[in-house]
C-alpha cells in the first residue's frame, strides 16, 4: 500500500502550530514570528512535505516560473543566439539566483512581431511572474508591450530611449578606456579598432571610451572597420584593416568574437600575437580563455548582472520595490596573452 504524501495539517500537528500559520510560511506570507517560520520549515523538512506548486498559485498568485525573453531579428535569430556565448552567461546567471529560491525560467525567443506579441501573451495571461528581457535591438517595441500589459519586467541594458523600466548594465564607456590605456601603456602607437554597428549603444559608448583614451594620450582617432559582434565579421574587419593599415600593431575589438577573428587572420598572415600586434577583446567570456593566444579582454560580469537583474524581478513581484532602477556595473582588464 503506498503511503500518502505528507499534508498542511502533517506539517502543523509536527510544528504544534495551526494549519492557518503553516499555510502563510509556504506561501511566503511575511508577518510570521521568525522563530514560528523556523518550527514550520524544520516540521516541513522532517516530514517531507513539498507544496503543491498548483494550489499555492492559487493563494499567492505567484507561478514560481519567470520569462527570459531573447528578443532580436531574422529567421535564423534562435541559432545566433546559441553560438554566442554571452546569451549562455546569462542563462547562468539568472539560472543560479532562481534555483536557489525554487523559481523556474522559460526560455522565450521575440524575433518577429508575432513573436513579441506570443511572449507578452504569455506573461500577461498568468504564466509566469514577470520578464527578463535580453535585446540585440537597438529600438526594440518589447519593454512598451511589457509595460503597456502591466508585466513586471527588468531588462539586460539600458533601452535605446526612455522607458520607465529596471535594468542592469555595464559602464561600456570606462571599459573601452580600459582597452585604450592597455594598448597604449604595451607601447602600441599605430592602434586600429574593430567597431561595432554604431545604432548599438553599448558598440557606441565602448567606441567612445577608447578614441577618448587615445586622444589623450595625443593620437588622432584610430582607423576603424565594423563588425557585427561575430567572429566571421571580426575576421573580415580585421583584414581590411590590415590591407589599408598594414603597420598597425595594436588593435581593440569590441567583444570577444571579433577579437577571435582577429586573431585568426593576424596567424593566417604570419603576424604575431602580441609581438607584432597586441590584441584586447571585450566581454571575458569563454572563446578569451580558448582563443589562440588567450585573449586579454575587458570583462563584463555578465552572469552577476543577471542575477542581479533576476533579483530586481523578483522584488517587483513580491511588491518590495515598486520604482524601476538601473544598477550599472564597472568593468575591469583582464590581462592574458594576447596583449
């Protein structure tokens, strides 16, 4: 005969309080004693209770599951998304905060209108809690339609105009100074960079700190040739660089991927790294560790900024924060072979 799950009322005759009071600790009611919470999570750990995720919807209101929306462009934009490894940092990241309060996230991808509109539909009709939104676009509709349907929602980035939403970002700006001072300090003179799309805010602010670096320093601003945050592109840009620019000697990509294309054609032509041109990327993800040589780069604490943003969803959920903010992270050089 199978014996039955334990019950509320197991949890309560084992605690020797109410039924009532074991109900408002699972469900995260927050006037309980503290001491009585830990009677009740002590009874519920030597009973084996688990809650029933169905019914205690039903009394928070709450499923325990966040949306984490991908949101970008174009038919084959699921497979982009895959092959860079920053979207897998903030799966991490956000993965990590979740399960250690038992929150679940479901992956949505936003590439076209009618997506956008499913992904809403989906938080807004009950489930999930709230929207984590991670966009490649630089003028993305998605935070209006969150808002406009009353989702709690916390962007990866600031948006391109003002939306009255939390987000976390990095100081892109100070990181692409960090890239220029580097380079300069190596004794690099004939310095190039590979940019990025300049309607990419962030592209735009790392562009920005390293002409900065460079000009005062005294250098006119660097040549420049445009990627798409892609290795192919970072390989393309790099030997057109080296085709205008053939004495350039140091060169900063605007994250990793680019870095690694770089890198790649510089070998392919017999330049060495970083004896005849030093190379520093941006973001410090995994290709920097298994590029050839290991990439010198600016990190961005990716997978702590999106705990941080899963963080601020969840205070908005639980109503203890209401008013959106932004939490802006400092980057910081990372220096390995390369450069």
């Amino acid at each position: 005969m199978n014996r039955q799950a334990p019950t509320l009322e197991d949890v309560a005759r084992e605690a020797g309080v109410s039924r009532a009071t074991v109900s408002r600790v699972v469900n995260g009611v927050r006037n309980v004693d503290p001491s009585i919470q830990d009677l009740v999570r002590s009874a519920i750990e030597r009973t084996g209770y688990t809650p029933n995720r169905a019914a205690r919807a039903l009394v928070t209101r709450r499923t325990g599951t966040v949306a984490l929306i991908v949101s970008g462009a174009g038919d084959a934009f699921a497979g982009r998304v895959f092959a860079d490894p920053f979207f897998g940092r903030v799966v991490n990241g956000v993965v990590g905060y979740l399960r250690a309060r038992t929150m679940q996230p479901v992956l949505l991808f936003a590439e076209s209108e009618a997506a956008r509109e499913q992904a809403v539909d989906y938080v807004r009709q009950g489930s999930a809690d709230g929207a984590l939104v991670v966009s490649v676009q630089p003028d993305d509709p998605l935070p209006d339609m969150l808002l406009s349907a009353r989702v709690p929602t916390v962007l990866f980035a600031r948006p391109a105009r003002t939306t009255p939403v939390g987000c976390v970002d990095l100081d892109h700006y100070a990181g692409g100074r960090l890239a220029g001072e580097h380079l300069l300090a190596r004794g690099c003179r004939r310095i190039a960079v590979i940019s990025a799309p300049p309607d990419l805010r962030a592209g735009r602010e790392r562009l920005a700190g390293f002409r900065d670096a460079l000009a005062r320093a005294g250098h006119d601003s660097p040549p420049a040739a445009e990627g798409v945050f892609t290795l192919d592109s970072g390989a393309v840009a790099m030997a057109t660089l080296l085709h205008d620019h053939p004495a350039v000697d140091g060169v900063f990509a605007t994250n990793d991927l680019m870095a690694q294309g770089a890198c790649q054609v510089l070998r392919e032509l017999g330049r060495r790294i970083p004896e005849d041109v030093a190379v520093v990327g941006f973001d410090d993800s995994s290709i920097a560790v298994t590029c050839r040589p290991p990439l010198t780069t600016v990190r961005q604490p990716v997978e702590e900024m999106a705990a941080a943003m899963a963080g601020m969803l969840d205070e908005q959920v639980r109503g203890a924060r209401t008013e959106p903010r932004t939490l802006v992270f400092e980057p910081e050089l990372v220096v390995r072979e390369s450069a």
